[in-house]
C-alpha cells in the first residue's frame, strides 16, 4: 500500500507596493467579510468593474422578479427580458422615463424596494469613491539601491530619496529597520527587526532630496561584511516614512524595501544638486546613479 505524502496547502503570494514579496498560509487576498477595506485597497480597474458588475446583477435580479409576476409593468412586452432589464435601469437610478410603469400592487412593492435598493448603492458607491479620492498619498521617489561608504571616517549605509510634489513637505520622521536572520543557541532560527538608527531621523522641511544615513558600529548587523557576504545574509531593509503635506493638510506614508543585492560597497551616490540661473535645481533623474567611491573605498 503506498502511503502518499500529506498535501501541501496552497500558499497565497502577497505583493506589496513599496517592493517587498511574501506568502502565507490561511491568509486570503480578497476577503469578502470585510468589504470596506476589500473595496478600498483593490486598485482601480478592479473597484470600477466590480461596481459595473454589482450594478448589473442587482438589476438582473429584480428584472427576474418582475418577469416572475407577468403584467406587474404596464406598456412591457409579455416575457420579454429586455424590457424588464431596462425598467429595473430606470427604477433603480430612479429615472422614471413614464414610457412603462409598476401595473399593479406587486409591481409596485417590488420597484419601492428596488428604489430603496438604488438609493442605498449609490450612497455607498459615492462614499466609496470619495474616500478613494481623498486618500492622502506621498510622492517620494526613492533610489533603486543603497551605498555603503565612509563618512567622517565611519563606514556608513545611505539612502536617497526625494520629493517629487511641487510643494514642501515638512514634518518628516523617517524609520530604517532591518528583518535579520538569527539561530538561538538551541539551534533554533527565526527572523526579527531590528532598527537602523538614522543619523538624523526627523527632519522639519523636505523640500528636494534627503541623504539617510546610518553609521555601521559593533551593534548594526551591517557590521564587518563585504558584498558577498551582505548577499548571503538574505537581508531586507525595510524604510517607512511619514510626513505633512500643508497643501493636503493631511499626514501621508509611504514604503521601500531594500534587499540585500540593492546594498553597493563602496559606492556612492552621484550628485543631484546643482546651481543653474542663482536657483538650486535638483535633477531626481539622478537620485538612482552611483559611482565608485575612489577616496574611500570599503575594505
């Protein structure tokens, strides 16, 4: 008798927006108990075909309850789908074009309800769409990878990031932490986060570009590795950010991830502030180029 190995269960891959990739077991994408949050995170194709789908199968359902009682819609064909579809359009919206009308009081019981129906969907579809809206989001451009450098001396991991709105934003509280692998001393292993202190993590005024930079001690995991081995390490660097836009009045958030392969040794960052006419000018094009760090070369 041959024994076949338990089946795996089906993983779900979750893909975030600020770059990161997981799976889980149990977790669901879409869940249908909680259609708030399901109708505010789907992204837009999606809400708009949902709401046309919806639209139509509640119309459909009220089409085969008037078909279901023939002669309750005056001026309808007998049977006809269509004109039972279309009245149910017209109800629903709560147009009443006169051409055909509820006939008789089931007619009239179930274009009330429908009417109510109607009223209720396009409240909640308004509210929905305002609130999708009026969503505050940040605009942030980040680059593509992290150096590793000198500064004052110290080897140093850097970030660039910059602001991509006309407008200043001020505010800023920048958080850097990195999900490391560890094995207990009963030779367990699991991943934790620990936290990158910034140099300077909270800054009042954003205006162009901003350099984060962490300095690599004895307690940074970052500590004593080279670029092959950082690769090894499987290390992600998770970089959240929160700051006022005053043109929104509204705080806003925003997400990168880091892996280790994104980490150059002995690079920096190429500027992206000039001088052109007396004014400061920054070029965000540039924000991802690196070059070699010839002075200060990692070891």
């Amino acid at each position: 008798m041959t024994i076949r190995p338990p089946r795996q269960p089906s993983a779900r891959v979750i893909k975030t927006n600020f770059g990161l990739e997981f799976a889980k077991i149990g977790g669901s994408r879409y869940d249908l108990s909680d259609p708030y949050h399901l109708a505010l995170t789907v992204r837009w194709p999606t809400f708009v075909l949902g709401a046309f789908v919806l639209y139509g199968v509640i119309n459909l359902i009220f089409a085969a309850l008037y078909l279901a009682h023939p002669g309750c819609i005056a001026n309808a064909r007998p049977g006809s789908i269509g004109d039972a579809f279309f009245f149910s359009i017209e109800t629903l919206a709560t147009v009443g074009y006169g051409v055909m009308a509820p006939a008789n009081l089931y007619g009239h019981m179930v274009s009330s309800a429908e009417i109510i129906t109607g009223m209720a969907f396009t409240a909640i579809m308004t509210g929905l769409v305002f609130v999708r809206f009026s969503k505050a989001k940040a605009k942030i451009v980040y680059s593509d990878v992290a150096v590793i450098t000198r500064h004052n001396g110290r080897p140093t991991l850097m970030f660039r990031i910059g602001n991509a709105r006309a407008s200043v934003m001020t505010q800023v509280h920048v958080e850097v932490n990195a999900l490391v692998k560890e094995t207990t001393a009963e030779g367990g292993q699991y991943r934790r986060l620990q936290e990158l202190p910034l140099a300077r993590s909270s800054i009042p005024v954003f205006p162009m570009v901003l350099l984060l930079m962490h300095e690599i001690d004895e307690h940074s995991p970052l500590a004593g590795l080279d670029g092959q081995a950082l690769v090894q390490t499987e290390m992600t660097i998770i970089l959240s950010l929160e700051a006022r836009d005053p043109q929104l009045a509204a705080m806003v958030y925003d997400m990168k991830a880091y892996f280790a392969r994104d980490i150059r040794p002995g690079m920096r960052f190429v500027d992206t502030i000039s001088q052109r006419d007396g004014r400061t000018l920054a070029d965000l094009r540039r924000i991802s180029l690196v070059e070699t760090d010839e002075v200060h070369v990692m070891p």
